[in-house]
C-alpha cells in the first residue's frame, strides 16, 4: 500500500464520522446497529479509495480480502478514534 493510499484511507475514515452522524441523526439509530453501519460504511469507503487507486476491480473487489479488509480496518478505526474523541462534543 502506497503512502497516498494509506492518507485517502485516513481522510475517508475522517469522512465517514459525520456521513454517520447525520444517519444517527436522521433516523435515531444507536448502540450495536450504529457500530455494524460504520463497519458497512467503512468496507464501503474503502471499496471506493481501492478502485480509485486501481487496487482493486469492481469485478474482483472479493479476489483479495486482504487488501479489502485491511483498508477498511484503517477506515473504521480512524473512524472510531475520531468519534470517540468528539462523541462527548455532539
């Protein structure tokens, strides 16, 4: 994984704490099924920065799951870490 790969990571993993902000907000969800959406989420940010940087292909996003699941565990903790220093702030 290249650097500016690992820094895309990072900023979806900043991206993705208000975009889960607003569905909590939107539609009350809190506790387990807010934590599995920022799972989903995160897989899907990932999916995305991964095809944007060619690697991976929409046909084979399952050929390697470590690639996938890498990227999306530094989306998701990013996440977490961000969330949990502001969650006291919202």
């Amino acid at each position: 994984m290249e650097m500016a790969q690992t820094v895309a990571l990072m900023l979806a993993g900043g991206i993705a704490v208000p975009l889960l902000q607003a569905i909590k907000k939107a539609l009350g969800w809190q506790g387990p099924v807010m934590l599995w959406l920022s799972f989903v989420a995160s897989i899907i940010l990932a999916v995305l920065v991964l095809l944007m940087f060619g690697q991976i292909s929409l046909a084979g996003i399952f050929a390697n799951p470590e690639i996938l699941f890498g990227a999306s565990g530094i989306v998701m903790t990013l996440a977490q870490l961000i969330y949990g220093s502001i969650k006291d702030k919202l």
